[in-house]
C-alpha cells in the first residue's frame, strides 16, 4: 500500500538527514569545494522529511506515488552511503591530505554533484506526474518553500565500485550460515559513517543468500519507529499482501493489536527459510517487541541481520553468541588510498 510506502520513505529520509547533518558541520568541506552542496543536499533532506510527514495519498495516483517513494526509499540507502564515504575519507588522519590532491577532490565534488543533480531530476519527475498533495495542515509558505527544496538525489554505486567492502561482506555470509540451538541474530555495530547499512544491503543482494532463502524482508527501525507498522511491513514482505490484507479482514471492527501480527508471524515462518535485516536499531526495548514475530526453530532455516551503533544492543540480539557480532572499522590506509584516488 502507498501508505506503508510513505512511512518507510519518511524513515529513511530521516536516516540519510542524519549523516548529512553531520557532514554539513565538517569544515573541510569547505577546502574541497563541496561544502555548499553538502548544504543544499541537507536543506533538501529537512524539508523532505518534514513534507513526509505531512503528504496525503490520493486516491487517483495511489500506484505512481507508490512507485516514486520506492525510488526514495532505494536512493536513500546510496545516498547516506556516498555521504558516509565522505564522513570516513575526511576522518582518517592518514588519508584527508589526499584528499587535497586534485583527482580526489575531483572524485569527491563528481559523487556529490551528482546527487545534486538526481534531487533536481527527481523533483521534475514528481511535477510531470503531480505525484504529491499536501495535507490541508501545512502552511502556504512551506508549500511555496518546498516547490524549491522537496526532493534529493542519491549515487547507484556499482558492487565493483564499492571500497573496503569484500572482506566483510564474506566475513558476514559466513556468520549468516552458522550453527546455532535457536533464533540466529547476526549483529552489525558500529558508528555512523562506517557503513552498517552499505554492508548488509550487499549481503542481501548477492545471490549467495538468495539459493540459501526464500522469503527476505528489509526493515528500517530508526530512533522514532511504529511497532505495528513494522510488524504489518513484516508480514507484507515475508508473507505477501494477502496474508496482511485477510488479518486486517479477520479483526474488522476491533482494534488490531500487535499480539495478533506477531502470532501471524511466528505461526507462517514456522519451517520456513527467511533472511530479516532490521537496520539501525537504537534500544533493547525496540529488539523485545520485535524479536517474537521470529519463530526460535532450527538456525539453517531463519536469520535475522541486525545493525546498530550500540554495542550493548548488539550483545542483547545476539545473546548467547558473541561470535556473532561483526564490528565494523574505518577503512584501511590502501583502502582510503582506493576511495579517494
């Protein structure tokens, strides 16, 4: 539904808004000549992010705009991605002189140029199809302000292009295919910046993982997260429309609880092989209201990937195997040679 689309477009927004905040304080920045479109790329992110919240779905143009905010919810990924690149090459002592040589300053302002670019793009994708109304909540100079400032834009990075990211990438298909007594939870942690979502959005692409599974669902927790709407999502991804659809069907005319979402799930994954990412993960309370809709049977048929900042989240989610935990580092010297240069 355009709806569930919407919420998760919002989430990803603010995701990206976060790297981007951070990348539009660095003073560097300045020196290597994007700093101004840094700003811009965040100014976008703020006022999306706000216009999210405050969208309505038209009933004529529900499957267009369905389509659109999936291409918002990809370019999300890429574009917090290309900014983290940004936020590793500039704090590695070693490595920021190079950054003043002139191919990489030159590979820095092409990458973040050409997000500029895409928010344009996409902001005259949205006119030609007036994919967008505003809620009568929204004040008219928020309107006027955001006719400039609604999209943005993100860089598709090819696998052969990403850096510093093959090691881990076998490291992680490694712990998803070990032995455990129950529930296998792999937990990513790491600061921001270092690539927690880059690494198992590879993981889950390849095609290792998809001759091992058969149902995949990728969920964006984030700090502000609705435990319905995610368990809801969760149902859509790994179960299809229909199995969501005949449960809101079944409770028709009661209040659907997340009690009932849960036991969906853990009843229809029952015997079944799935691969869950939940992405940017913040508190152990978040992990408890989630991690009984994942049934606690023989670890070759499920794995959950977990990613967080907070290693005692990770310990939670992985408990009782600290084996499974994946730290994640700043890149190598010859690796932060191979990003910039």
């Amino acid at each position: 539904m355009a709806e569930t689309a919407l919420s998760m477009a919002a989430t990803l927004v603010r995701s990206a808004l976060g790297v981007a905040s951070a990348a539009a304080r660095q003073e560097v920045g300045l020196l290597l000549g994007v700093h101004d479109d840094i700003g811009f790329i965040n100014a976008q992110l703020k006022m999306m992010s706000a216009f999210l919240r405050t969208t309505n779905v038209a009933e004529g143009n529900a499957e267009v705009l369905k389509a659109y905010l999936e291409l918002i919810r990809d370019l999300a990924y890429d574009t917090e991605d290309c900014l983290e690149e940004f936020m590793v090459s500039i704090k590695h002592p070693s490595m920021l002189q190079q950054c003043f040589n002139l191919g990489a300053r030159h590979r820095i302002a092409i990458k973040i140029r050409a997000i500029k670019q895409r928010i344009q793009e996409l902001n005259q994708m949205r006119k030609m199809y007036n994919l967008i109304q505003l809620t009568d909540t929204i004040s008219d100079d928020m309107k006027g302000d955001f006719q400039v400032t609604r999209n943005f834009a993100a860089l598709y990075i090819q696998e052969a292009q990403l850096v510093g990211f093959q090691r881990p990438k076998v490291e992680l298909l490694e712990m998803t295919s070990s032995k455990t007594d129950g529930r296998k939870v792999v937990s990513i942690v790491g600061m921001g910046g270092l690539g927690k979502t880059t690494l198992p959005k590879k993981v889950y692409d390849s095609k290792e993982l998809h001759e091992r599974f058969v149902n995949f669902a990728w969920i964006t927790v984030s700090q502000s997260f609705s435990i319905m709407e995610i368990l809801k999502d969760l149902i859509k991804q790994l179960l299809g429309e229909n199995s969501l659809e005949d449960l809101l069907k079944k409770h028709q005319g009661v209040t659907l609880l997340g009690k009932h979402c849960t036991d969906l799930l853990r009843e229809q994954l029952e015997g079944k092989r799935y691969f869950v990412v939940l992405d940017d993960l913040w508190t152990i309370e978040a992990w408890n209201s989630i991690q009984f809709a994942f049934p606690e049977h023989s670890s070759e048929l499920g794995c959950v990937v977990v990613t967080t900042r907070i290693t005692e989240v990770a310990q939670v989610c992985s408990f009782p195997y600290p084996k499974l935990i994946h730290h994640l580092k700043a890149l190598e010297e010859k690796d932060a040679k191979e990003l910039l240069l």
